[in-house]
C-alpha cells in the first residue's frame, strides 16, 4: 500500500495521460485493493469528526418517512451501490482517456494540457456534488465545514481518477461500487449484534428491535385497546414515524427507522404514558 500511495501522490505532482507498466490483472486487483484500504483508512480519521459535527446538530437531519420498498438492502445495493457510482463514474472518469474521438476536436498535445486540468478539477467538483446530500443548513456552515463533509468523497474521487487513467474504466467503477457497498453493508452486523431494547417495569412488558432495512417479510400492527389504554401492541416491520402518526397523530420529526416492537400491560396504559414509555426508549440510544 505504501508503494501505491506514493505512486498517487506522483501522479498528481505530475499528471501524465499514461497507462501503467503491468497491467496484468493480478496487478489490477493489488492496485484496486491499496486504493480501498487508502480509502478505508482516511474514512476512519474522518469519521469521529462527522459524527462530532452531527451530534452538534448543526447540520439538519433527514426526517423524511421510510417508503418500505426502497428501504431494502437490496434495494439500496443495486441503486446506491451499482447505479449511481456507475452514472458517476460515467460523468466524471470515462472521459479522462484520449481516444480516436477526441482527435476530431483536440490534438494530442492540446489534450496534455487539458488532461492535467481535468484530472485536478473532475474529482473536485465529484465531492462538491455531494454537498447537496445536506440540506437545510445555513450557506456560510456547509462551505466552513465542507472539507469533513465530503472530505471522503473528494479523496475517492481523486483515487479512482488515478485508477481509471493507470488501469482502465471499469476500475474506477468496481473500486467505486466496492466502496458503496462497504458502507452499506457495514452497519449490518453492528445492528445485527445490538441487543434489543427491554423493559419489564411495573405491569408492563416492552420489547423493542430497530433494524436498518426492511426485510421484506409480512408486516404485523396489531393493537389490543379500550377506553383510551392500551393492552397489547405488536409491531413488525413497521417505521417509527409510521407507528407514532398511526396510533396517535404525532409527526415525529427525527430520523425514521424500523422497529419491531412488543408490549403488554394487563392493567392497561394511557396513550399519553405509552408516549413517555416511548420517548424513554429512544433517550436511551
């Protein structure tokens, strides 16, 4: 990895439209993978300052209702981690190669200066293209904060320029996929291994379940009720945005997620105390 990295940092003191020596696909593959872990590692120094800057709230969250059928893993692969870096990798790498259609409009030596313009500029608009991930947020905060916000994005940008002009097209675009899945895929086992949320207090029994996609299976709400009290609850594959506005008109205006939630209270409980009982959960995330 250290060889690959100082072979980057070379190519862009001096950008030059050339292709690697070896260009076997075992050397390929080497490349592909340097350029991830490189990736991985600027990630993990990156990421406590993300997370600093969102428990700050500075930056507004996306309270957006989850539409079940997009909140597939599935879903969320082949659109988040296939079709978009595709497009992306489209606009903003295919065109940093000269090729026989560029010699009708630019002349091979012309084409050494623009190519040392684009590899810089390309990737820099890249990342400032995904500032508009973050809405609602004062002009003045986004720019000052921008290096953190897509100081990820514009690093793989500038990564995958150097694979696609040393390599080929299609690895900038495994090494783009790659990395979409990674962070997809990543968050999986962390909320597989989180234990659930139970409480077991007074008459009432609580168990609760959040889950990161939804998984396709048959969604359960059913409510057992009687003058304004609540006996049973059984939720699956449910939203919490949808759960609250459902059983009582509330428009929870946080990060939706889903839950599968069972409670029970043979004496029974207000509407307004299974609100506080609720509320208690997510102060304890």
């Amino acid at each position: 990895m250290k060889v690959i990295f100082k072979e980057i940092i070379a190519f862009y003191k001096n950008p030059k439209d050339l292709r690697a020596d070896d260009l076997s696909l075992k050397n390929n593959v080497r490349y592909i993978l340097g350029v991830i872990l490189i990736d991985l590692i600027f990630f993990a120094l990156i990421a406590p300052m993300l997370h600093y800057i969102f428990t700050l709230e500075l930056i507004a969250e996306d309270i957006s209702n989850i539409v079940y059928k997009q909140n597939t893993l599935f879903y969320n692969i082949i659109i988040s981690a296939v079709l978009v870096p595709l497009m992306e990798e489209l606009i903003f790498r295919f065109p940093l190669r000269y090729n026989n259609f560029y010699r009708y409009f630019v002349s091979e030596q012309k084409w050494n200066y623009v190519f040392k313009i684009l590899v810089y500029l390309l990737p820099l608009i890249f990342g400032v293209v995904h500032l508009s991930n973050y809405e609602n947020i004062n002009i003045f905060i986004l720019i000052a904060l921008s290096p953190v916000l897509i100081g990820s994005q514009l690093v793989g940008g500038y990564l995958y320029t150097f694979l696609r002009v040393k390599f080929n097209f299609l690895s900038a675009v495994f090494c783009h996929i790659s990395w979409n899945c990674i962070l997809i895929l990543i968050f999986i086992p962390i909320n597989y291994l989180e234990s659930p949320y139970e409480v077991q207090k007074g008459s009432y029994q609580l168990y609760i379940k959040q889950s990161e996609y939804s998984t396709g299976e048959k969604q359960v709400f059913t409510i057992d009720s009687k003058d304004n009290k609540i006996y049973n609850l059984s939720i699956k594959e449910y939203s919490i945005n949808h759960v609250l506005d459902s059983l009582f008109n509330i428009k929870r205006n946080k990060v939706d997620y889903i839950i599968d939630l069972k409670f029970q209270c043979n004496e029974g409980i207000k509407k307004e105390e299974f609100i506080k009982v609720i509320e208690r959960y997510e102060n304890s995330k």
